[in-house]
C-alpha cells in the first residue's frame, strides 16, 4: 500500500470517527429534566373529570334524542363539558402520560 493510499485510508477514518462522534455525543449527554410526573391523586382526579364530562355529553346527546333538551341546550352543554374534558386531557398530556 502506498504511503497516498494509507494517508486517504487515515483521513477517510478519522472523517468516520468524527462524524460517529458528532452523531452519539447526545446519547450520553444527561437527560433534561422535564415536568415533574404529577402525584397519583391528582392524576386520578384529572382521569375522573374527564371521564365524567365524557359521560356528561353522552348523556345530554340521549336527553336531547328523547326531547328532553333542546338544540341550543344541547350545544351549551356540549361546549362546557368538552371543555372539561380537553383541560383535563391536556393537563394529563402535559405530564407526558
């Protein structure tokens, strides 16, 4: 092998370590801390109210079939409780659950 052959092969090399380097460094950097986990009651009361603003529009979609409320009511219980349930979901999100 010639002495320009070797010096490639040498440059190619070092060229393929570094960029191996450059690629792993991140994984063995720490990992940034991130939001604190919420404590279990607080989980379970989000879990609760927004399994219950879903119940909560089910149940005013079968009041408003059997005529027991009407469309503009429907539509204003609707908006409230989606707007439950998405608070809470976004709060469960945000913790990365």
């Amino acid at each position: 092998m010639s002495q320009l052959a070797l010096a490639i092969f040498c440059l190619g090399l070092a060229l393929i370590l570094a960029a191996a380097f450059v690629v792993a460094a991140p994984l063995f950097q720490p990992r940034p801390e991130g939001p604190s986990p919420l404590p279990p009651a607080e989980r379970e009361a989000l879990e609760r109210r927004k399994r219950q603003a879903l119940a909560a529009i089910r149940e005013a979609e079968l009041d408003h079939r059997m005529g027991k409320l009407s469309d503009d009511d429907l539509q204003t219980m609707r908006t409230r409780f989606e707007n439950q349930a998405l608070e809470a979901m976004a709060a469960l999100e945000k913790e990365g659950r």
